[in-house]
C-alpha cells in the first residue's frame, strides 16, 4: 500500500516534549558558544533583544488589547452585513423566475 503524503499523523505528546527539549538545549548550547566566543558581547545583544519584546509585550497589553476589544463588535457588525448580502445575492440568484 503506497503512503500518502498529504495523510498527516497524530502525534504523541510524548514526541512533542522531546522535540521541545532538544531544541532547548541545542538552542541554549549555540547561544552559550555564542556569548564565550564573543566575548560576553553577545549577552548584550540578548538582553537588548529581551527588552524589545518586553517594551512590545507592554506596548499590546496596554493598547493592543483594548482596541481589539473595542473592534471586536465592529468586526462582528461587518460579518453579519457580508453574509446578508451574500444570502441576498444567492437569494436574487436561486429564485424562479416568472414570464
């Protein structure tokens, strides 16, 4: 029986974990060797990188969040009209005709 490729396979929690923790810790090692062959300089380099998607993390808790709430019924008000005039136009589309 031939395998098919676009059949995708339930993975186990199990494989999940593993791949997580080897990546970690490849991940973690390359950055290791990273801050000793710089000279620590690369250390930098993290934690100015961690203070970026921090001051951005604060940045969406504070506005972010708050417009998304407040679109969230605008969003639903369009939804709504989109599929009336979709059913109006299958509705003008489908009904009989009279000559």
């Amino acid at each position: 029986m031939p395998i098919d490729p676009t059949e995708s396979t339930p993975r186990s929690g199990r494989e999940t974990v593993l791949t997580l923790v080897l990546t970690g810790v490849f991940g973690g090692g390359f950055l290791v060797f990273l801050i000793l062959v710089s000279g620590g300089f690369f250390f930098y380099v993290l934690i100015g990188t961690a203070a970026i998607g921090g001051v951005s993390l604060l940045h969406w808790f504070l506005w972010g969040r708050s417009m998304e709430q407040e679109v969230a019924q605008e969003r639903a008000d369009n939804e709504l009209r989109e599929q009336a005039q979709a059913d109006a136009f299958l509705r003008d589309k489908i009904r009989r005709r009279r000559f």
